[in-house]
C-alpha cells in the first residue's frame, strides 16, 4: 500500500521531501515504520493466503501498538443494492462492491 510504504507518495505521516525539494531535517524512519512498510512489500510476494493473512496481521499489530494514525471520524455512507444481487457484504472501506467477484445476480 502506497501509504504504509515510508517513501510512498501517500504516506501520510513522517512525509518524505517531495522530488527536488531539500531533505526534511531532522526526520528519521522508525524501526516499526519501516517493518511495516517491508511487511506490505513480503505480503504483496507470499501467494500461500494463510501465510498473506500473518503478514498482515503483523502489520496490523504494529499500527495498533504505534498508532501512527488515529482515526476520528468515518464518513457517513448509504449504499442502495437491488435485491437481484447475491453475497453483498457491505464495508465502510470499500462499498457494496469491494468483493464483486464473489457477487452473484439472481434470476428474479
């Protein structure tokens, strides 16, 4: 993910300097900034989804124990789906297609 990667252009937090600008003084990557940054890169790599699965949940045990983000708010969100459509699981994340490829259209 472009934004736990510690140089990703979307890394929200510890910024590195953008192109052409002069190095941020001061500014050190963690240990644990950088672990989860090499976890998001070996998760991406491992095909075996058990073992995906532990590299991620590392990752997520890094961000409980560091907290580099503390999210306050959720954005309100209604989603309307026809009753045509089977195996919607709703996300605040992702909407009622996050997983489209286990959706499946009935005949009715």
């Amino acid at each position: 993910s472009n934004v736990w990667f510690t140089d990703g252009n979307l890394h929200m937090f510890n910024q590195k300097p953008q192109p052409g600008r002069k190095p941020i003084e001061g500014r050190e990557v963690a240990d644990w900034e950088e672990k989860i940054s090499n976890l998001y890169i070996e998760g991406a790599r491992e095909l075996d989804e058990e073992k995906r699965k532990e590299i991620y949940a590392e990752t997520q045990h890094l961000t409980e124990e560091y907290l580099p983000f503390i999210y306050l708010v959720n954005l309100f969100s209604l989603t309307a789906v026809r009753n045509r459509f089977e195996g919607i699981k709703y996300s605040a994340l992702g909407g009622a297609f996050w997983n489209i490829d286990e959706l499946r259209l009935t005949d009715e």
